[in-house]
C-alpha cells in the first residue's frame, strides 16, 4: 500500500528542474510571435469547430489577457451581512470589473444598506 509520501518524487525544497527554465527562452518564443498568430488565425479558418474555438480563444486571450477567475462566496446571505461588509463585496464587484473593462475603481459613493 502506499502512503502520500511515497507519491511525492521529490523531497522538501528540491526542485524537480534543478536548471530552471532556460536562459532566453521567452525571447526566442517572441521572436516568432507574428508567425504564430498567424497559424493562430488560419486556425480560425479550419473546417473543424474545435480547431476554430481553441485559435479564436488564444488570440482573444492574447489579445485582452486571460478572463478573471471569479469566485463568490455564496454561503452568507445578504441579509445577514454587516454594511462594511456588503461595502466589501462591492469594492471586489467593482475591482474586477475595472480588471475586465480597464476601469479604475468604485464610482459611487459608499451608502448604509
């Protein structure tokens, strides 16, 4: 039978990539960025839906960044929240909003729920 220490390849503190990321990789990947947007874009054209999706969303995420994780605590009711911490749930509505849409912050002034 075995324990979760016998799944763990590697002991505390050592790193299973003990070179680390190569010396100038990012730059050579830049280097072929106009080519690789372009395979992106004739993906868009493929007889294949998938095909078509997967290069659409690549350049849709390369182009505006990755979509915001969001995740919501749904356990308290609204009714139960103090107004600090309403107000804190609104600043987060607001913070990620302004991340998707390039705003900056909370327009409207804080009010007692």
């Amino acid at each position: 039978m075995s324990s979760i220490d016998n799944l763990k390849p590697w002991k505390p503190g050592q790193s299973g990539n003990p070179g680390g990321r190569p010396k100038g990789i990012a730059a050579r990947a830049r280097e072929h960025t106009d080519k690789a947007i372009e395979v992106l874009v004739d993906g868009m054209a493929d007889e294949d839906p998938r095909v078509r999706v997967v290069a659409a969303k690549e350049i849709l995420d390369r182009g505006y960044g990755k979509p915001v994780a969001m995740t919501a605590d749904v356990t308290r009711r609204l009714e139960d929240m103090d107004d600090d911490s309403l107000d804190a749930a609104i600043d987060a509505l607001y913070a990620a909003r302004g991340a998707i849409e390039g705003a900056s912050g909370r327009e409207e002034p804080k009010t007692a729920h």
